[in-house]
C-alpha cells in the first residue's frame, strides 16, 4: 500500500457528514445571481422568452374582457351579430396566445438545458482542478450525486417550474390590475385575502427549501454508498458481504424516505392551505359581488369578468404554490452545487509563474522539505502543524540529471508522499522542491506535470480502448508510436491476442486485464509520454518472473537519459540504482549503493534480510539449475 493512502486521515462517515453536508443554516448561498451568471450569456433568449411570456398571459387576461363582452354586449342585449364578432374576437386572442405559450415553452426548455449543461461544465472543470486531499475527504459517490442529480433538478426547475412560476406570477399581477379597473371594492376585498396565502408560502417555503437540502445530501449519500459497493463487487461477493450491504442499503433508502417523507408533508400542507385560502377568498368575494349585482351597483358581464380574473388569480396563485417546492428543492440542490464550484483550490497558483527551460534535464533538489497531511485543517482551525505529525520532516536531497535513485523504506516512511509532493499534489509545510534549479511553487501545476512519467503500483486503466489507454499521457500520439511504445513494454504479444486488438475495451478499471498486464500497460503509458522525469512505484510488483524480466529490459532503454526515482522492495531493483536512499519515518537515514549500505546501514541491512534477499536467494537458485557446459 502506498504511503500516501496508509497516512492519511480516514474521516468516519458521520465526519464525513458533516465535512460534505454543511447545515443548512450555515450554508445558504445567492441562488438566482449565480444561475443568472449562467443565463447572461443567453440575454436574447431570456429576453424573448420573457417578451413571450407577457404576451401570452397578457392574452389571456384580455380573454376577460371579451367575457364582459358577451354577457353585456351578447347575451343581455340578445345580439347574435355582436356575439359572433366578440367569439372571433376570443378565438384570436386565444390563437396569439397559444403562438406565444409555443415560443416561450421551447425558449425555456432550452435555456435548462443549455444552463444544466454549463454548469456542468463549470463544475468538472473545478473538480479537475481540487488537490487529492479533497477526494480524500469527499467520497467520489457523493460528487457525482451533485454533479448529475442535482444538475438535473435544476435543469427541470429552469426550464419547467420557473417558467410556470414567472408565468402565474404576471397572470396574478395582470389579474388584479384588471380586477382593480373591473371593481375596485371587490379588489380591495380580495387583496385583503393575499396576506392569508403568502405567510404559508414565506414560512412552509422555507422550511420546504431546508428539508429539500437534507433530502439531497441523503441521496448523496445514497449513491456514494453505491458507487463503492458496485466498484468493488468482486471484494464484496468474495467475502459474502451481499446480505450485509442490503442492510446497509436499506438503511440509506430508509433515511433519504424518512428525508423526503418530511419535504412532502410540508409541500402538501403547502398546496392545501393554499388552494382553500384562495377559494375560498374567491367564495367570499363571489357572495359580495352577487349581492352588489343584485342592487344594480354592478353589471352581471362586470360580475362575470371579476370573476374570470379572480378565478385566474387563485389558479395562479395555486400554481406558484405547487412549484414553489420545486423551486425550493432546487435551491438546496443548487446551494450544493455552489459549494462544490467554491471550493477553494488547495494549491495556490502563482501569481506569476516562472517557465522551465525548453529543455528539461530532470535535475531535483529537495531542501528541508517538511510535510504534514494535517496541516491543511490545522491552518484552518488556527492551528500549527504538530512536528509529530509530519510524514517527511526536514528532507534534503540532490539528485543529478539522469540518475537512478531507489527508495527503500518500511511502510510508512514517506516514500510515496515524496512522490506526491514531487508532482504538487499537495502544498509543503516547509522547504522547497527545485525541478532544474526553478522552485516548482512558481510553476504552474500543468507544466510541472507535464515533465513526470508516473507508473504506480496499482495500475490505473481506463474504461476505454487499449488504444486510448496508452495514449493516455499523450493524446496526440499515432497508432503506431503506441504499438511501438507497447512493443517496449512487452506487452504488443497479449494485445495482438485480443479479439480486436489496440481497440479492444478493457472495461472499467481494466477488469479484462490480469495485474501484470495491467502494468505494462502502464509502462508502455510511461514510456510513450517521453518524460524527463520517471516516478516507478515498484512498477515491476505485479509481473511473473518472465514478463518481470521483459520489462526490466525496456525500463532500462527507457530510463536512459532521464532522472528515474523508483520506490523499490525487491533487490533487482536496487541491484540497478546508481543511489539507494534509505527512508525511516519520513527522515533519510542513510545513502549509498547496495554494497555500501549492506556494511554501512544496519536498517538497510535488515529491511533487505526480510524483503529484498528472498530475489537473490531466487536469483542463485536459478544460476545453480543451469547446467554446467561441457
């Protein structure tokens, strides 16, 4: 196991909770003027979407009008010729209206698409950008809940539910304003009303928007848990583990039902009180005007317009208050999709960063180098990073360009953080790392990068192509130059064998490919990038004898002219460094060739008694079998 994985601080779910969920209270966020940051690129459509939106309510609060009409103007005075100009009348009003509902409709859809999209665009490119340290903190599930999930929520809530909510909130606005022309003390009475139906829109509104962020997180967790589960489904079926994860499962369901369960019992108080607050203002001011048509004090075509208008109103008003849920719900999702676009980057840029020479050597400098993986929330909290915590602590180290450096150490000693520390994964507590004489904090991450080659130890494939695979480092690579990159690494023999060869699909992470051809895919990754910098974490450990012995050939050719650093347990290894530097809790203990270190250092003397001398022993026995020529 690399170091930097055993050392790192393994939060419990229930901190990981709190890390990854900020209490609603504590995490409110400008919701619309970041999703207008979004539409100001789409102003004409927005704007034409609004335009038509005016035009279509519009259009229909004038259908009142034309009710006046044909009861005053039609029925009363029994005049057919006068009824059927008012009815063309309505039906091209209702045509304009449809015209407009068609423009509007599709422009809004549109723009939720086209919003949902961006935003997903903007959030995997900060996501790019975040440190290991925050996925080691985040669960991967997690992300992706917020990054598909609730993109999608806000997607629908733009393109659907705002539009119907601008919609019911112009008819609302228009329909009193007609109101107000068609009876001014009707108006007042039912205006007298409004303040009944907003209190529960404001107060169960907001408590909606609350469980809506907890209902969120729940399903979050949810898919983090199913993420991990289905992505080690060989671990989880070898061990019996099935009945235990649907528990676990269950359990998950359970809390984001309990979750939901409390978003939809105040939604629906919701609707209901403000359905029968609504009609029954409507009742109400219907019984007033009836008596007042009675006196003479209005007409019955004024009574019936009031009404349309009234009645549009209270639809209008119902319909806010159904996607005023929606609307809320997808401001929690959208609050959690803000915190993952502010996340600060954990790597600071430089202000003005400094180039590399056109030609890189690959000389590394390490000076004083300490480090911590604590450190970034003791900066947080106020605190100094504890020494004791430190996973390298005062490291100084030269190494020339071109030369092999092995590190030995027992786990845990830093080896792999030296790794992650050399490619800027994470910011030093102290010291400086110099990459041909030019301090790497001055470098922007991507040029730095650029000159490392890395083969872990747990090979990374991808669920693509072999073709795409190996090309990974460098995208623009010809299909031959990856044939010959996998020639090098021994690995053309077992492609050629596949069915479809270089474009043959390794499924994800390469559960196609056996451990050791997993590796050489790596190497052959590596040695294609053309790097000035190798960093081997024991690249050879999954490889059986001949297939090791094949791509320590190519190692060597590749390794020619450039600096190699190799993390190394095995003696061959070793046996090929020009230096051996020998690590103890962070600090270096000794260096030397291994001759040297065998008389000089009594832990290498002991580490390669338990881990190393097994190879030799293997390496004599091998030489003994060989018959003796004659």
């Amino acid at each position: 196991m690399s170091q930097a994985t055993s050392l790192k601080p393994k939060p419990s779910p229930q901190t990981r909770a709190k890390d990854c969920s900020a209490k609603p209270s504590e995490a409110k966020h400008a919701v619309l003027p970041w999703i207008g940051t979004f539409l100001r690129p789409y102003r004409v459509k927005v704007i034409a979407a609004i335009v038509f939106l005016f035009i279509g309510s519009l259009a229909w609060l004038s259908l009142g009008q034309g009710v006046r009409l044909m009861v005053d103007e039609g029925f009363l005075q029994d005049n057919s010729e006068r009824l059927n100009e008012i009815i063309l009348l309505v039906i091209g009003i209702t045509a304009l209206s449809s015209s407009a509902i068609f423009c509007r409709f599709y422009l809004m859809t549109w723009l939720g698409e086209r919003v949902s999209a961006d935003i997903r665009l903007k959030v995997y490119d900060h996501l790019l950008k975040l440190s290991p340290n925050f996925y080691a903190k985040l669960r991967t599930g997690e992300v992706i809940s917020r990054f598909t999930a609730d993109s999608t929520l806000l997607q629908s809530v733009v393109g659907s539910s705002l539009s119907m909510a601008l919609r019911s909130g112009v008819t609302v606005i228009g329909g009193i304003v007609m109101m107000a022309i068609t009876s001014l003390k009707l108006t007042a009475l039912v205006l007298l009303a409004v303040p009944m139906v907003l209190v529960p829109i404001f107060i169960l509104g907001r408590r909606v928007r609350d469980l809506s962020r907890k209902s969120q997180d729940r399903v979050g967790d949810l898919g983090a848990y199913v993420d991990e589960t289905l992505h080690e489904i060989h671990t989880v079926q070898a061990y019996c583990h099935e009945d235990r994860d649907r528990k676990l499962f269950n359990q998950r369901v359970e809390a984001v039902m309990t979750a939901a369960s409390g978003r939809i019992k105040y939604r629906s108080i919701l609707i209901s009180l403000v359905m029968f607050l609504s009609i029954l203002a409507i009742a109400l001011v219907t019984w007033v005007g009836a008596k007042d048509v009675m006196q003479g004090l209005i007409s019955g075509g004024e009574l019936s317009a009031f009404m349309f208008y009234a009645v549009m109103v209270a639809g209008g008003v119902a319909t806010i208050s159904e996607v005023i849920g929606e609307i809320q719900r997808a401001a929690g999702a959208t609050e959690r999709l803000i915190e993952l676009v502010e996340t600060p980057i954990d790597i600071p840029l430089p202000s003005k960063p400094q180039s590399l020479p056109a030609k890189v050597r690959g000389e590394l400098q390490l000076q004083d180098v300490r480090f911590a993986y604590h450190s970034i929330e003791n900066v947080v909290q106020g605190e100094d990073a504890s020494s004791d915590s430190e996973v390298i602590r005062g490291l100084n180290l030269h190494i020339q360009p071109g030369e092999r450096v092995a590190l030995v150490g027992e786990s845990g000693a830093g080896k792999s953080t030296l790794f992650e520390l050399l490619q800027r994964f994470y910011v030093l507590n102290g010291g400086k790392i110099m990459l041909d004489g030019v301090d790497i904090a001055q470098l922007a991450p991507h040029e730095l990068r650029q000159q490392y080659a890395l083969v872990p130890q747990e090979s990374v494939i991808f669920a693509s192509s072999v073709l795409e695979n190996v090309r990974y480092g460098r995208p623009e690579a010809t299909e031959q130059q990856v044939i010959d990159a996998c020639i090098a690494a021994r690995a053309h023999e077992f492609i050629s064998d596949f069915p479809s060869g270089y474009q043959t699909y390794l499924g994800e992470r390469g559960v196609r490919l056996s451990g050791g051809q997993k590796q050489r895919i790596a190497i052959a990754r590596a040695i294609l990038a053309e790097r000035p910098v190798l960093l081997l974490d024991e690249a050879t450990s999954a490889l059986d004898a001949v297939s090791e012995q094949k791509v320590k050939q190519a190692l060597d050719v590749l390794m020619q002219g450039r600096t190699t650093l190799i993390i190394a347990h095995r003696l061959a290894t070793v046996l090929n460094a020009d230096r051996i530097v020998v690590m103890q809790k962070g600090q270096i203990v000794a260096i030397g060739r291994h001759s040297e270190l065998m008389q000089s250092s009594d832990l290498y003397r002991e580490f390669a008694s338990l881990q190393l001398l097994t190879d030799e022993s293997q390496s004599e026995a091998s030489e003994t079998d060989k018959p003796v020529s004659q």
